[in-house]
C-alpha cells in the first residue's frame, strides 16, 4: 500500500504546474510516530522568514512564511523538498508524534506544506 502511494505521488508531481499542490504525507504502514523528526525552520541568510509551498517545487505557489526557529514537523521527503507540518499556535497538537496507519495526506489541525531542505534544520527525532 505504500508504495503505490509513494508512486502515486512520484507521478503526480513530475506533471505539476504553478497552481497545483500535493498533500504532506504523515504516518506509514510501520508501528512508528507519523512524523519522526521535528526541525527548526531556517531561512536564507538576511531574511527573517522561510517560504511555505503547496507542492515540492520551487515553481510551486507559495502557501505560507515562517519565522526564523520556529519548529516544524518533518514527514514527507521528496527529493530536495520537505513536507512539514507545523502550527501557528503553540497552544495546538498537531497529531504527528503518533502513530497513524496507514500513512495518509495531513488534513489538519495544523497547517501544511512543502519546504525546501536548506530551510529546515532537524532538531529532535
């Protein structure tokens, strides 16, 4: 099962265009937290914020914009692209330190998207 969902999603988006997303897949079909490791977002040198994307792609609409530090849940890895999830309140479990089975499109109460590996430094996991 999840390997039909990992090039189900491979095949999607080799065809993407500027105005399409793809979900952050959280969970798998092991007994493992849905997300394993959690990050801290890093932007480029003099900028104070990292951008947040709809899909793994630097053509890719940009969906977000996060501050220096602020922590991220790393879940999906797509060649240069990672699919976090992270929230705008510290005051909300996002749900990704558990286990879901099978692995599944993020929907929510945090919000998702897609961020380039240089802008994310793992922290804990």
């Amino acid at each position: 099962m999840k390997y039909l969902l990992a090039i189900s999603l491979i095949m999607f988006s080799a065809h993407l265009t500027a105005n399409e997303s793809v979900p952050v897949i959280v969970g798998s079909d092991d007994d493992m937290d849905a997300c394993m490791t959690l990050g801290l977002s890093e932007a480029a040198l003099n900028q104070n914020e990292s951008v947040v994307r709809a899909a793994p792609s630097a053509a890719a609409v940009v969906i977000d914009t996060i501050q220096n530090g602020h922590p991220v849940w790393m879940c999906s890895f797509k060649k240069e692209w990672i699919g976090v999830v992270y929230s705008t309140s510290n005051k909300i479990d996002c749900g990704v330190s558990r286990f879901i089975k099978p692995a599944r499109p993020y929907q929510g109460p945090c919000q998702s998207g897609w961020m380039h590996k240089t802008n994310v430094e793992p922290a804990a996991g």
